[in-house]
C-alpha cells in the first residue's frame, strides 16, 4: 500500500486507487449531468471518497488577519501545500511547477485558483518572511501560519502530518522529509483532491482546468448524492 494511502486511510478515508477508478467516477459524474462520456479525462491527482473535512482551527495570513479554510476559501479552487522557507529542494520544486502549471490557464481560470503555502516553521517564517519567499514563484500566492499545534491540526485534518516529519531547529518540522502533498478545496471548504509533489506542471495544468471547466459533481465536497 502506497503511503499516500496509509495516511488516507488512518483519517478513515478512501483513496481511489487506480487512474481508470478515477475516470469511472468523472464519466458517471458528467453523464448524470447530461454530458458526454468522452469528456472524461484521467486525472493526475488523486480523488478521495468521501473528502476530507478540515479542521476549522484558525491560523495567520502573512498580513496578520484570522483565517480558516473551514470558511474563508473564496476561489472555486484553492489549493495547499505545507513546507518552509528554509526548505532546500523539495517546497521551492513544487511551488515553481505548480506556479508554472498556472500559466497555461486562461485569465478567467487562473483567477478562479489561489494557493496558500502553509508554513510548518512558524517561528522562523514570519509573515514579512513569507511574503517575500512566496513572491519569488507567483505574487497571487498566500501564506498562512499560526501555532504549531494548530498548523499540524489543520494539516492532519487534510491528510498530511506535519509533526511527522523531522523536527527543525525551532521547534518546527520538515513534513516533506517522507512525503509531499498538494491539496485541492473546493467551493464547499472541503478536500475532494490531492496531488503527489512530483506532479508536472502540465498535469497539474490539465487538472486544474478540467476541474475549474467541468466541476464534476463528485469532486464536490458536498456529494452529488441529490
């Protein structure tokens, strides 16, 4: 069993297993709409049935203002990822492809996703330090931080365990030193999606769009169930 489903699994989730399992589901989504069965695509990310519902602790913008993603997502797509400034390969690697993956959008459609780069070393990246790092990949990314224990919170609640990773010198973790995820959250505040740190930028590009596009009701953390 891959990682990715262990910690999926250890929330008391199901993780779609295979590429053909996830273009099943699209297909069924679009022909219950009335489309085509041919707009179906194999996605990049991986699907998670039922979502995860995330924790609604309250973290920091970079400028000081409350927030939680359990209802101040704004963007019908918004994605997370958790890491640090000080981090040497692996956050400057997925922030630059996912960056990159937003330029292959329309305008329409890159205004419809925010990111929000979560810090896992709240003591070192404050929020000046956050909003500069994060200007070097895009200036629409947001960063978010907060206490620790609150941060972990947020994080277990989507999947990924931040104090599993190896502790930093101030008290804060690497949570990429075995894993890296992204997160999709979608309009209902909940977390249909996630994508694997190795994901090209052309595939989250592709994801991006066919879920801005076509918002299958599945991916919808509120079911399609009516």
């Amino acid at each position: 069993m891959q990682e990715h489903e262990r910690r999926a699994r250890r929330l008391g989730v199901e993780v779609t297993r295979t590429a053909r399992a996830i273009a099943a589901l699209i297909a069924l989504a679009l022909l219950t709409a009335g489309c085509s069965s041919e707009k179906a695509v194999d996605l990049a990310g991986t699907v998670v049935d039922p979502p995860f519902t995330i924790a609604s602790d309250t973290l920091t913008t970079e400028d000081g203002k409350p927030f939680t993603f359990a209802k101040d997502t704004t963007k019908p797509l918004t994605l997370v990822f958790f890491g640090y400034t000080n981090c040497p390969d692996i956050c400057p690697t997925v922030l630059s492809s996912i960056a990159s993956g937003l330029t292959k959008l329309s305008a329409k459609q890159r205004d419809e996703v925010q990111l929000f780069f979560v810090t896992s070393d709240p003591v070192r990246d404050t929020g000046p330090v956050l909003k500069s790092y994060l200007q070097r990949f895009d200036p629409s990314f947001s960063g978010l931080t907060g206490k620790i224990e609150s941060i972990a919170k947020v994080g277990r609640s989507m999947g990924v365990f931040v104090d599993d990773g190896a502790k930093l010198p101030n008290g804060g973790y690497d949570p990429n030193s075995h894993t890296s995820y992204v997160i999709g959250i979608d309009e209902t505040h909940k977390a249909p999606i996630f994508w694997g740190g190795d994901t090209a930028p052309i595939q989250f590009a592709n994801d991006f769009k066919f879920l801005l596009t076509e918002r299958p009701e599945h991916l919808k953390g509120g079911s399609s169930g009516g």
